[in-house]
C-alpha cells in the first residue's frame, strides 16, 4: 500500500522537521473525502505547500520562516519531501479552550488557530501528534496538476511505499520527544486517551 502525503503549509512542515512542534491540527480542506477530515494512514509523507500560508498568520518568531521556505522551493512549483510523519495520538476537539491550552505548542497564531476551529463548525478540529523523520537525503519530485486544490491528502508519484525504508533521523531524540509528548497530552489529556 501506498503511503498518502499530508498537504500542510511549508512552514509548519518546517517547524515539524526542526523538532519546533510535534502537533498538527486539521479540520481538512474543501476537498476532502466525504467533505469531512480523517487520519487516511497512521503513517504519512510531509507534502510542504504555499498555499494558504501568510506571515500574519504565523508568530512573529517564525514569520522570517514563510519567506525562506518561498525562496527554498523547488522551481516549476515542484515539491521537496523532507520527512514523513508517524501519528502517535489524535484527538478532536471543540472547545476553545482547548486550543487555547495548545498555544505554546503551536507556531500558529492563537488567532489563526482559532479560526480553524470555527471555520466548518459541525466538524470538531483534529489534533495530531506526531513522530516526526528527516530524510537524510529530500526527494524532490516534479508537479502535476491532480495535485492541486484545497484537500489534505495526496498521493504523489515517485516515492517508495514505506519512508521508512530510505535513510532517515528522527527530529527530536526519544528523550526529547517523550518530554514534549508528555506536555502536549498534560495540556490536552484527549490525547494521551486516544492513541492512534
């Protein structure tokens, strides 16, 4: 079976790859299957993308990030896979409150987070935690229309089945990374509840 790719904004994809953020929230995009979000694969390719990302958007300590990302970008919008992602954990949420115990833990700005949370409010926001993998070597592959369009998943053409058969690093030691599990399930018990 094919591993899909996860559509997200260069930035965050950045931010996962550094180590700078093991969350990802999703409420999916215009596109999706069934008109709704879903975890397609408990493990996932990181597809970066420009669209939809904006300085405002992002807190003042990575907005230089946006610009970088832009410049980094292959040409003929082609797509640079730098990792992949393992879900360790999700969990849904609908309160406010909920995202606001995240804040510290997202590069996303409060506001901006926020609105993903009431934009399409039947469907409750999705949280993500991820184990996160550098490639040694990115792949970059050429750009195909059928990739386009506002939808969270995405099957690209000329990677291999499984990421984890090519070289690769985690993006943050086990130790490091169990520290900030430990966190974002603190902050948001859901998660520590509902394993993926």
């Amino acid at each position: 079976m094919t591993t899909p790719a996860l559509k997200e904004w260069a930035v965050i994809v950045r931010a996962l790859l550094a180590g700078e953020q093991i969350l990802d929230v999703r409420k999916g995009g215009l596109r999706e299957n069934d008109r709704h979000f879903s975890v397609e694969a408990p493990r996932f390719w990181l597809y970066p993308t420009a669209e939809h990302q904006a300085h405002e958007l992002i807190k003042p300590a990575y907005r230089r990030w946006v610009d970088e990302e832009v410049a980094a970008a292959p040409p003929n919008r082609g797509i640079r896979i730098g990792g992949w992602a393992d879900v360790l954990a999700s969990a849904t949420i609908d309160d406010p409150a909920d995202l606001e115990a995240l804040d510290a833990k997202l590069i996303w700005t409060l506001d901006y987070a926020g609105s993903r949370l009431r934009w399409k409010r039947r469907d409750p926001l999705w949280v993500l935690a991820l184990r996160v993998y550098r490639l040694h070597e990115p792949i970059e592959l050429p750009w195909i229309e059928r990739y386009a369009g506002c939808t969270s998943w995405v099957d690209l053409e000329g990677l291999p089945d499984d990421p984890a058969t090519l070289p690769a690093e985690p993006a943050l030691t086990d130790t490091s990374f169990a520290a900030r599990l430990k966190l974002v399930v603190d902050a948001l018990p859901a998660l520590g509840a509902r394993h993926a």
